[in-house]
C-alpha cells in the first residue's frame, strides 16, 4: 500500500538554504539512496557525489516513509529535504594492530602524526620525544632536551617543524628530519606547560610563532627563530588548561579559573573573557580545528606547493571554505559536566549549552567537516552533537571506564575512542554504534591520534607502548 502514497517535496541545500529544482511529487518509499540519485540528476553533476538527507534536524537514514512515520512529520504541505555533501573519498575503517612500537621507559602522553601522516611523534613520562617512519614502524629519532614529563606536542601546520613542551616549564623545537633542536630553547614559564598552538599556516607560511600556556596561569607567544618571547598573555588567575590559535587572528585561551579568554594574535591584548562555566575549563575546539592543523596537505598526502605564497593561499582556500559564510565555533568543555558553543569573534554570550553527560567532560572535537562534535568523558560514555546549533544528536556507550580521548577520520564518517579501560574503539557515523573493538594495550589509553592521510590510526598508553592500527 505504502509505495502508492506521494509526497511533495522539496530540495534544500543545509548549508546556504538555496532551492533545488521545482517541487517534486515522489513516492514515500523512496531509500536515501534513491533520494541521492534523484539529488544528482537534479543537480546535474557528472559523476554522482554522497549526500546526507534531513527533514529538519532528523537524518533519513532509511526511507523517506519510516522517517516521516517514526517522527510523525505531516506531509499536507510541501515537505523540505535537506540535504548537505559527504567528503567524496573515504577512510577505511582500522581493523587490526600493525605495529607496536616500543622504546619508550615511562608512559606515552602524546601521539601526533605530522600534517601529511607521514611521520608520527609521540611524547613521554621518559623526558624523551620520539619520531618514528609509520611505513616501517621503526624508530627514526629520539629527542632529548626536557628534564622531566614531556606533556604537549605539535606539528607545525607546514610538517617541517615539531614543539614539545614539559613538565620542567621548557619549550624545545625540533627538526623532525635530522632529529636535532632548532633555535634556543623557549624559557619563561615558571610552571609545566600544559598545551602548544603554532600560528596557522594561512596568516604565516613561515610557521615561525608559538604559543604555549601554563600552569603558571599566562600564555607566552614566542618567534621559534629567534627564541624570544614576543608577547606573554595575562589574565588567568589560575592554570591554563588548553589553548587553541584561531584562523581570524584570535587566540582562546580556556583555564581553570572557570573562564575562556579570547586574545588578538597580533598585539596580545584581551579582547573578551567567555563566562558561563562553573568549574573548570578542561578543553576547547574550534569547528575549523581540521584545516589548521593540516594547513595545505590534503587528504591525499600530495605535497603542498614549493611556493610559500602558493602554499598560504591554498592553507587560506581551505580553511575559508571549511569555516563556511559564518563565524568560527568554539566549543569549551568542563568538569561542571556541561559544554558551551560560542561564536567568540563578536560575542561574549554562549550561543548555547549542552547538557547530558554525568561526569566532567575530558575532551571536545569537531569533526573535520566541521559539522558534528564528540565529548568524551569520565561518564564512559561519548556524546555526539550537531556542530552547527549544539543539538544532542546519540550517546556512544561501550567503554568501561573513563573515556580520555577522541579522533576522527579525515572524512568524518568515523570515529576512535581511547579509554581507562586499555581499548580503543571504532565507531560509525551513519549508523552511531560501537563499529570494531580494538584491545591490545596492557593499560589505560593516553593518547590517540588518526593520521590526516587517513591511512593509520596511533595509539600511546600507561603501559609504555605506542600501537598503530590500520585496516
């Protein structure tokens, strides 16, 4: 009976509102699959592209009918089907552990994979920083400098320079390629560095600045050239937890005095101070964290062009595009077990607050197309949102202890989770379950990273050992 009932519908593009095509008069039963055909010979592209389908905020996942049933949408007027474009390649999903890698005398706290995933880095309780060939699973380079802990590192959007910074307050850079420091050693922070940002390669093909906050409770931003500090940031009356460097000349800076504090790039001064939260600031992100870290590599690993100015224009082509006609999003989570969206450019006022988890929220990420956002937690469980509005989207349930970290795959349609409980897990977008468990560590997960390439994910944990896992 159901096929012979229409619809009226109408095409929507969710990202500018624009029409597509007149009303359509089209069966209930149509699949999304079928939808997105129909979607490709209205738009008339040459080769069929992936669509998303939404009517309102709710995704049709299977037909058109069961979603209006399920959701009791009224089909008396003309329906409007939204539809937004999925990343054209695809990761495949990592299965199996290729690779453990040890050599590391303490716990690893950091993996990073460089911006072209060719290189990995990884950080450790040993006062060691170590670069490894992820081809060959080998160790290239032991970096020694720190007296203590190794907290923080990062991969200058251009991949040709690599940050630690340490419990001993120091920040060393380094050459990835001969293994050696580069430039003096950045003093200045009288307690542990807690989190590194290099400015994006868009306003800076040189990479040459830095920033780093502290427990100290300031911000330093340094020139890497010549070691000298160029600006410290004050303000914070307690520590800084975590430190991003936006793509419009802004540095936020979150900490535990309960505040989010945006800062101009170029002078160093307070523009305004995001209050709402009740306990600590534990972790932010920014809805175009993606495009800056990778700069101008894309998915493919193809070298960006020689040519710095070249290289720039390309870094500024995708992070305009990534960041859309709007402001930048940040999103700021808490040990008050609730997370803020801001549009911090112009406003001080939170667009919204997202509520739900049980226990304090370890880490937010957006996915790398910038329109859903996971928070992890010590709740177990992971959240997923809409990256847009803040709209409570589906609880990922499944570890067994508290969840530390999160990553996604370069074409969001994946996501791994690290945990207490010593697994990592894999899971699907399209369908918002557990998609593979991935055991092998002895003990709690630190750290876990997925390669912009999209070929391998790592993973570094309390029992020493850095893994990488693939498909």
């Amino acid at each position: 009976m159901a096929s012979h009932i229409k619809v009226i519908a109408q095409f929507k593009s969710k990202d500018d509102d624009s029409m597509v095509g007149p009303p359509l008069d089209i069966p209930q039963d149509l699949s999304s699959a079928q939808l997105e055909q129909l979607l490709n010979t209205l738009l008339e592209n040459s080769e069929p592209l992936p669509y998303n389908f939404f009517i309102g905020d709710v995704e049709i996942t299977g037909s058109l009918q069961k979603c209006i049933e399920d959701n009791k949408i009224s089909t008396e007027s003309t329906l409007a089907i939204m539809y937004q474009p999925q990343a054209v390649f695809r990761v495949r999903p990592v299965t199996r552990c290729t690779g453990s890698l040890p050599g590391h005398s303490e716990a690893v706290l950091s993996v990073s994979f460089s911006p072209n995933g060719e290189l990995l880095a990884s950080g450790s309780g040993d006062t060691t920083v170590r670069i490894w060939d992820v081809d060959t699973s080998t160790p290239l380079h032991t970096l020694k400098g720190h007296t203590n802990w190794v907290l923080c590192i990062a991969w200058a959007p251009s991949g040709h320079l690599l940050a630690s910074g340490g419990m001993d307050g120091d920040i060393r850079v380094w050459n990835p390629v001969t293994g050696k420091q580069q430039g003096p050693t950045l003093k200045g922070h009288k307690k542990f560095v807690t989190a590194l940002a290099w400015e994006p390669l868009h306003k800076n093909p040189e990479c040459s600045m830095i920033a780093s906050s502290s427990k100290d409770g300031t911000v330093r931003i340094w020139d890497v050239r010549n070691g000298r500090c160029t600006y410290t940031l004050a303000g914070h009356t307690m520590s800084v937890t975590c430190l991003r460097w936006g793509g419009v000349g802004f540095i936020y800076t979150g900490s535990q005095d309960r505040t989010i504090k945006v800062y101009a790039a170029d002078n160093g001064k307070l523009v305004r101070t995001l209050e709402g939260h009740g306990h600590w600031v534990n972790t932010i992100a920014l809805h175009t964290d993606y495009a800056l870290r990778t700069g101008a590599w894309d998915h493919t690993g193809e070298a960006p062009p020689a040519d710095k100015e070249e290289a720039r224009l390309k870094a500024l082509k995708r992070y305009e595009d990534l960041k859309g006609k709007g402001e930048e999003r940040l999103i700021s989570g808490s040990d008050d077990f609730t997370m803020y969206m801001w549009t911090p450019e112009n406003n001080k006022k939170p667009v919204t607050r997202l509520t739900g988890h049980q226990q304090p929220i370890n880490l937010v990420s957006f996915s790398p197309d910038g329109r859903t956002l996971a928070s992890a937690s010590f709740d177990k469980s992971l959240r997923l949102w809409d990256g847009a509005t803040g709209k409570f989207l589906s609880t990922l349930r499944g570890h067994v202890g508290a969840v530390y970290q999160v990553c996604w795959s370069s074409d969001s349609r994946m996501l791994v989770s690290g945990s207490k409980d010593s697994t990592l897990k894999l899971w699907d977008m399209s369908t918002k379950k557990l998609k593979c468990d991935l055991p092998g560590h002895e003990d709690e997960v630190y750290s876990v990273d997925w390669a912009p390439d999209g070929q391998r994910v790592a993973s570094g944990s309390k029992d020493r050992m850095l893994k990488v896992w693939r498909n």
